[in-house]
C-alpha cells in the first residue's frame, strides 16, 4: 500500500538542517511504496495545526538549492510537547495516513519521537518514526557529534581567530560569549582558532566547570601582565557552585536590569557585566567584550564540508533504516576513523532528554583550556579551506635616538 | 642616493589592511633608489619609540600570505597625533634618513600625514608623504569606497541574510546593531542579504537620520502587524534631534549604568535597550538583540576578492605615485564602470580630517530602507561567490481534521 511520508524541523535552526531535511525527502522518494512526502510547517507546532507542504510537488533542483541554505526552511518551534501535544501530533498523522515520520532536531526532539512513537504502538498504528539528530550544542548522547555542531564550531573558530588578530594589532582585553547553556562544545571551539604559542584564546571558561569571579578576575590580570593583552571565550551558561548562572547573579549584585529579568541569549549582558567587573577591579582601560549570539547559527557562508556531507547521510539514513528496519530509533553518528564516520540506528529511549558534557579528557587541568585530545577531536570536523593567519618575522630595527 | 621606505598601519583593523601595506612593500622594492623597507610596529606609536621592522628581511612568500590575513600585522594604535606629535614623528624620520612615508587609515591618519608633510616641508627635508585609504566606515571623502568597508559589509550582508531566516524559522523580533558612529555605509549594507520581498532587515536605522524612539516603535508594531516578524538593522550612531546618541539618551533614562559611563563599541547596551522598548512597550515576547561587534571587522573568512585587489593596488600605487610623482597627497578610489575602478592622487588637504555620510539619493523617503542606487553602487563591491538563500515552494496540503 502506498504510503505517506512526513518531515519535520524542530529547536534552533542550523547551518546544515536542511541537508538533512532534503536527504530524507529525496532519499524517500526513491522508495515505490511512498507516493507522497510531507513536510509539516514549523515543526510539532504546524503538525498540530494540520500545516503541512506538500514536498513531492517541489522540484529536485529547488531542493538542492535549499539543502545548501541555512536555517530550518520548514520553519521551527520552540514549542516542548508534553504527552498531551503528543497525543494530537499521533492524531493528525493517523489523519493524514502518514507512515513514516522523520523528526530532525535536538534532545527534546527526540522525546517527543519516542512518545510519538510510543502512542503508535498502543494504538497498533503502523507508523515508523526516527529521529535525525540536529545541534549546535553537541549534546546529544550516544552521537560523537551531531550535524550542525561543526559549522557553528567553524564558526567560533574563525571568529576567535580574527579576534585574537584585532587584538593582537589593539591590546586590550576582549570577551566572547559563546552559546551553550549546559555543553561546552561549542565554546571549546574557539581554541582551533589558536596557531601561534600567544594567540588568544588566552582562557577558556565553560560550563562543566564551576566559574568563580575571583579566580577569573586573577586569571585575566595574569595574562594581561604575560602577554599584555588577553582574549577569553565565555560560555553564555556558566554557573557558580550552586549552579546559579553567573549573568543572573552579577545582574542581582550589580541590580541593573531593568525588568528585573535576566535573558541568557540574544542580549550582551553577561559579556557587558564581566566587562564592567575587569574594568572596576582590575583598572584596565580597554576591555571589550563580544556576544556572538545568532551569528553563530545562522551566517550564511561559513560551513563546514564535511557538516554538510553528514547532515544529509544522517537524513538519508533515516529513510533508509526506517524503509529497511525493523524498529523506531534515532540515527547517531559513530567516528570509525582519522577521519570517517558512519552510522546507525539507536533505541529512541537512548537519545531521548539526555544531555552530553564535555568529558574530562577534553578540559585541561587548569579548567581554562583544551587539550590536544579536543583539538584531535574536532579538527577533523571543520572541514575543508580552514583560514590560516600569518604574521610578520619580528626583524626588529636598531633605535637611532633613543640607543 | 639611496633611501628608506616607512610604511605604517593606523585605527582599526580591516579584512584587507594588509593587502595595503605588502602592495606598498613589495612595490617598493621594485625602485632600485630603495635600498631598506620599515614597517612601523603599532602605527604612529612605534614611529615616535623607533619600533620598526626591517620589512626588507621579509620573505615575498610570507609577505603574500600575511596580505590575506585580516587585521593590521604591523599593529595599530589609537594614538590621534596633534601637532607635537607629528613634530616628534618627524625627528625620528630625519634621524632614520627615511625618503618615503606611507600611512595606511582612514581620515584621521591622513590628517597625520598633511601635518608630518607640512613640517618636513618647513624643514626643507626631502621626504614623500603618501596617505593610503582604509577603514571599514566607508566615510572618507574624495573615494567612491574606501578599501576594508567592501569585506565588512559582504559580512553585514551575509549576517542579515541569516538571520532573516532564522527569524522566519523563528518569528520574532530580531535587532543587529552594526558599527559605523557617524556614516551609516555599514549598516545600509544589511539591505543586501535581502532577496525575497518579505525578507528582513525589514528597518534599517541610520546615524544620517533623527532616531525617533516613538516612531521606532511604531514601525516594529506595522511589521509585526504586516509579516509577523520583524528584522532590523541599526547602526550604533542613532542619536535624536539634538545629536544625543539613542545608547547615551536611553541609558539615562532607565539609569542602567554601573559606573556612569556609556560606551557605543564593545558592549551590547544599545541592543539590550532597543529590545527593552519593545517588549515593555509593545508587549512583544520573542525579541532578540546582537550586536556585531567586532566580529563584522575581524572575520576570519569572509573577505571580497574585490576588496582585495583594490586594497593591494592603492598600496602598489601609492608607491608609484611617490616614486614618479612630485607631490605629497593622499590615494583615491574611484569608479569608472560596472565595475570597473581607478586611482589618482588627491591633495591631503582634500581628504584630512573630513567625513563622508550617505548621500539623500541612497536612502529611501521612508528613512528607514536604501534605495536601489545604493543596491546598485554596493553590489559590485562585495565581490564573487556571494551566497544565496533558497525557499520551498508553499504547496500546502489540504487539512483533513480542520478544514
């Protein structure tokens, strides 16, 4: 019997997410039992709504052009289905006949899969529905890495890598702030922008380790007085002891805000409060500080290749397990060499609502760098045509005047 | 005789500032009267404490690669030279015996060199002053662009063009605030991420018109209303009918400030406040503020290879016009097809200290969109291998439960 496929987006849009949105779309299509492919308008949202595309009716040369486009071309939600919305997701897709679902997103994605999936079974429906990882977090279990990551992570890489240049040619101190609120991934990244033994990134601060001011602050004057200048790359989630994320706790001590509400994303507080806490306490003069915020998901114009490659396997994968399996599951990404990679499928219960940190062996003891480990990790990631800088020879000319 | 070639950096980096100064290196090196090539280290800074490099030790080779890395190898400073400055900038030439001067920056340096032109003049010392043109403002008078605002504004464009579809991913308000104190070039270039005709920025507010706070609002709610989200660009110049800047004039009036002090560059005030406007006036949930920073200008990655060019050609020809040429003066751009550009020699005295702003004819009546003169005079420069953004087509599927 012919059957109807559905795909949709969900989370924070990425660089790649529509390779794998178009991987599972034409790799559906070469399936004889499916003769329609959907795409639900953004995301679980548009599912409920009865907002679907039809993407058979879309040309295939249309579709490649988008897979190479940023951002989720479906459209998103931020919506976080209980098992109630879950229960009318299971309702429209019994409605519209839909056999095969094929979720792309990140770790709350993934558990609204496997109550989907789970609804489908008690009913004795006949659906198939895979998750298709998606997050520049890096944080979901199971996975070495998830589509997404590398290209944000190219990103920061090349951002600190033009900072540390500015800086270098301007001393100062300069703050990034990078997006992650529990992982440490994607701020880790800024050390691959790191050639010279004084290049900046100077520190590191990430969210698996506790941050104390103090410390940062001595930290950042140790620095300043070895190179006289200092660039830091900053989590937006790092935390005190207690957990309490320090934009929330500068904000209270400092009582600045204006609604009382401290947002962690798309605003430059936690970059502009340790700026204020360097100037104050330490006295330099030139001390700035960055917030990366929606750049380092969406540019257009900074991907890796090797992204790219997998976050459309990862969508035709899933066609391909859901058409040839026998079981529900969330494709994941194994490392099977220096550098390949391949895949396959794992329970949904595995992936679902887990969180992955940066393990140890990724974090040096000082908890303000990377280890080679780290390097050798994602390196391979970034791709192909990474930028390289270089300096002038330091041919220093004897003084006349002053000898 | 033999002589000594002086070239120098100045003000903030650019992608291509390095372009500049091994075109004027290299170029150098050609005329068989020059015998020693010095690179000033840091600007005006290192010349007054005799910090040079004998650029003459350099490799072509390492030369080559160092002109496609962004950022001012030789170091920069934000010394502005007065009188006493230059004069103790000239001791330092005559005791180096230095025959040519070249000063790569924007309208303050060029002033520097007038003056250091004027005094090795009354000393009737026999010395050439070339001022070269950079600076990613794009607000030097007598060019038609200045070399470093192409590269910035390919990545304003392209910062735009993401983030318009992760707001359509993701609707909401979203504001980018872009560098640029006086000439609104920079931010204008944000219009050219725009391909389809709903596609943000949606408002673009430049320093060349009053910000007025209320009227502000009033167009975020007409393109809430109209598209259901809303992209803006604004430049981090805006200020009211008195020239107050919005940042200074808002800061006082929600008392926001820790130490007193309000900073237009290297903080995210100016967004963070926009953004509490709105949500506190117009009741909007999702809005989100980044500010480009220093990212727009320190890129690693995101260069136009037409920028390239002309910033190595200004620095080769600068050299030229020294060479065979009997005046001091200060290296023009202009543009002499679609596209095609050329260089001439304009007196200092033309250039120092004057800032260009958009002309009317670049601005729409709205104020708040460019016009297509200015599509058209910004487009060439951005270079080959701009991305494009693609959509799905909006085949919807009838609704089988709702309908």
């Amino acid at each position: 019997m012919a059957k109807k496929v559905l795909v949709a987006q969900g989370g924070g849009p990425t660089a790649v997410i529509n390779q794998s949105m178009v991987g599972a779309v034409l790799e559906s299509r070469k399936f004889r039992d499916v003769h329609l492919v959907y795409g639900a308008f953004h995301g679980v949202r548009g599912i409920v709504d009865e907002e679907f595309l039809d993407l058979t009716r879309e040309t295939s040369h249309n579709l490649e052009l988008v897979a190479e486009t940023p951002s989720s071309a479906l459209g998103s939600t931020r919506d976080k289905p209980d098992l109630k919305y879950c229960q009318e997701i299971f309702k429209v897709l019994k409605a519209h006949e839909i056999g095969y679902f094929f979720y792309i997103g990140g770790n709350d994605s993934s558990d609204t899969v496997r109550i989907v999936s789970e609804e489908a079974r008690k009913a004795n429906y006949d659906l198939r529905s895979i998750h298709i990882p998606k997050t520049i977090d890096n944080d979901l279990v199971e996975n070495d890495h998830t589509p997404g990551f590398p290209s944000a992570a190219r990103f920061v890489a090349q951002a600190f890598m033009g900072a540390n240049l500015d800086n270098w040619a301007l001393p100062g101190v300069y703050i990034g702030v990078v997006m992650g609120r529990h992982a440490g991934f994607l701020t880790a990244a800024s050390a691959l922008g790191k050639k010279f033994p004084d290049d900046g990134p100077h520190l590191i601060y990430l969210p698996e380790r506790v941050f104390d001011t103090e410390k940062f602050l001595a930290d950042v004057k140790a620095t300043m007085e070895r190179y006289g200048r200092c660039v830091i790359a900053v989590s937006e989630g790092i935390h005190d002891a207690e957990g309490t994320p320090i934009a929330v706790k500068l904000a209270k001590e400092v009582e600045k805000d204006a609604h009382g509400n401290v947002q962690l994303s798309g605003t430059g507080q936690l970059a502009d409060m340790l700026c204020d806490e360097i100037k104050s306490k330490l006295g330099y003069k030139r001390v700035r500080g960055d917030t990366f915020g929606y750049l380092q998901r969406s540019f257009v114009g900074c991907v890796s290749d090797v992204d790219q490659r997998e976050a459309r396997e990862v969508g035709e994968k899933a066609v391909q397990f859901a058409m040839w399996g026998d079981s529900d599951g969330s494709v994941v990404i194994e490392r099977t060499g220096f550098y390949s990679s391949d895949y396959r499928l794992a329970p949904l219960e595995a992936v679902a609502g887990k969180t992955k940190v940066m393990p140890d062996e990724f974090i040096s003891d000082s908890g303000t760098d990377v280890t080679d480990a780290f390097r050798l990790y994602l390196r391979p990631l970034l791709g192909s045509g990474m930028p390289d800088a270089f300096r002038l020879r330091q041919n220093m000319v004897p003084k006349v005047l002053k000898k």
